[in-house]
C-alpha cells in the first residue's frame, strides 16, 4: 500500500487499481475507509482508481491534531496526493460525503482539475437544503418492499426529530436499490470501515461557508458530473437537479432503480456512465 506523507506530517494511504487515466477517489461516511468503494462497479477496467484513505481511516495514520478532520482542511490532503502523484491535474470521483471535499478542493485550486464525477453528493458544502418532505416522496417510490413499513416509520421518526436508537438500521434498505444479501454485507462492513470520531469534526463550525463555495463553484469552468439514483434518500433527485445548477458547465445523470451506491445497483450502468463523461 503505497503512502504519502501530508503537509502537517501526518502517513496518508492510498489504493491504486486498474489500468488507464488516473482517477483519485474520495470517500464518503463521512470519514470512512475507502475500501467501500471497491473498485467502482469495474470502472477499474477503464481508469487507474486511486483510492485515497483519509486521515485517521483505512491504512492512513491517525493525525496529531485532530482538528484536522474538518472538510476544509483535509483540502491539503488531496493537493499533498497530486503533487505526491506529480500531476499537474487530476481528474476526481467522490461520493456522498466527499463530495463536499471535492467541491471545496475545486474551488481552492480550481486549475488543478480536469474533470469532476460527484455520486450522490452531500450538499453541505454547497448550503442545499433537502427537505424532509422530499425524502418522504422518495422513500414512497419503494412502498411494494417487503421492509417498507419498519423503514418508513423510521423515516418519519427521524424527520419529526425523534429518531430511534435503532434508526439507522432500518433506514439501511432505502439506501440500496435492492436489499439483497450483497447489499446487507455491504452495509454490515460500513461500521467498522468509519471512523466516528473523526466523522464528527468533519463538518464542524468553520468547515463550510457555502455562499463563498457556490461563488467558486460559479465560476468554475471544468466539466462536472452529478450521477443520483433515482430512490436515493440521501440524493435526492430534485436536490441534485439543484447542485447541478450550481456550475457553468455540469450534467445531472439519474440511474433507475438506484440508491446511494449506484455501482452496486449496476455496475454497467454506472461504470458505462462515469466512463462516457470521463472519456
């Protein structure tokens, strides 16, 4: 696994698979191990994936000060990567939650991305609000599945603010467009793949300023994808026909039938999707 060592001196890991352009990689969880991501539904076989590991997950160390974990400032990671990588620009897939780090590295160093793939993209970052009303239109569109009732009483628990201990749980098919025995493995790994603690700085007071970030993103001339799912709860569609608005020059792709990890819905939709942008 091969390392680089950050601005602040601090052992970041990173994954590297595939063959083609290089593409970095930026997890979501917050805050979570990259191995989740896989190797994209075999977008692999198409780009050489470098997966980084954020501080404090995966095989990256943990940093000394651990206000280093706030999105802003993980910005120095991705740039200490592609000047480790010798890039002069990169190319960046990032999903849910790092999302937020992609946009924000775009609006800081702006000439050093090529394109951008943003998967079902958190919206924090950019200030967007999703209602709790939009998720439940979403969450109704799964109304025939077996596990809908427990789910959606869930749902409606935690838009109401009462959320149960066990919310997250029962939350977990809507996230899937099937919840098959991969996705159940899928989600049963999530937990010890993230790092909590860190999780909990990574939005912290001071990490967004979102009219300043929606003012870059404005201004910022590099092609973008924005790639939702159609039952997502996390993305909703509506919301990502939003984040879309947000740049000169972006396209919103909704995959049928998926949820927040599209490349597992299907792999050859999304990997046939990703790769056309990317081409």
């Amino acid at each position: 696994m091969p390392t680089f060592s950050a601005q602040d001196g601090t052992t970041l890991a990173y994954h590297v698979s595939g063959d083609g352009p290089p593409l970095i990689c930026l997890p979501g969880g917050p805050m979570q191990d990259s191995a989740y991501l896989g190797d994209l539904g075999g977008l692999a076989a198409h780009h050489r994936l470098i997966r980084l590991d954020l501080r404090g997950t995966g095989g990256s160390a943990i940093p000394a000060d651990p206000a280093s974990y706030r999105c802003d400032r993980l910005v120095d990671d991705v740039e200490a990567l592609r000047e480790h990588l010798g890039l002069e620009s990169v190319d960046l897939l990032a999903h849910s939650a790092g999302a937020n780090l992609a946009v924000l590295y775009a609006g800081r160093h702006p000439d050093r991305v090529g394109k951008m793939a943003l998967i079902t993209p958190s919206v924090l970052a950019v200030g967007l609000v999703i209602t709790g009303d939009l998720r439940r239109e979403t969450a109704r569109l799964r109304h025939e599945e077996p596990w809908f009732a427990p789910a959606f009483a869930a749902l409606e628990a935690l838009v109401a603010g009462k959320p149960a201990d066990d919310c997250r749980e029962r939350l977990a098919p809507f996230f899937y467009g099937r919840w098959d025995a991969a996705a159940q493995s899928h989600r049963a790994a999530e937990d010890g793949q993230r790092n909590a603690a860190a999780a909990a700085v990574f939005g912290a007071e001071g990490a967004f300023d979102p009219e300043a970030t929606r003012a870059a993103l404005a201004a910022f001339g590099r092609p973008v994808l924005l790639l939702a799912g159609e039952v997502d709860l996390g993305a909703p569609p509506p919301a990502m026909a939003e984040f879309t608005d947000l740049f000169p020059h972006a396209r919103l792709v909704v995959q049928p039938g998926a949820g927040h990890f599209p490349w597992l819905d299907d792999p050859g939709r999304f990997a046939a999707a990703t790769t056309a942008f990317l081409a």
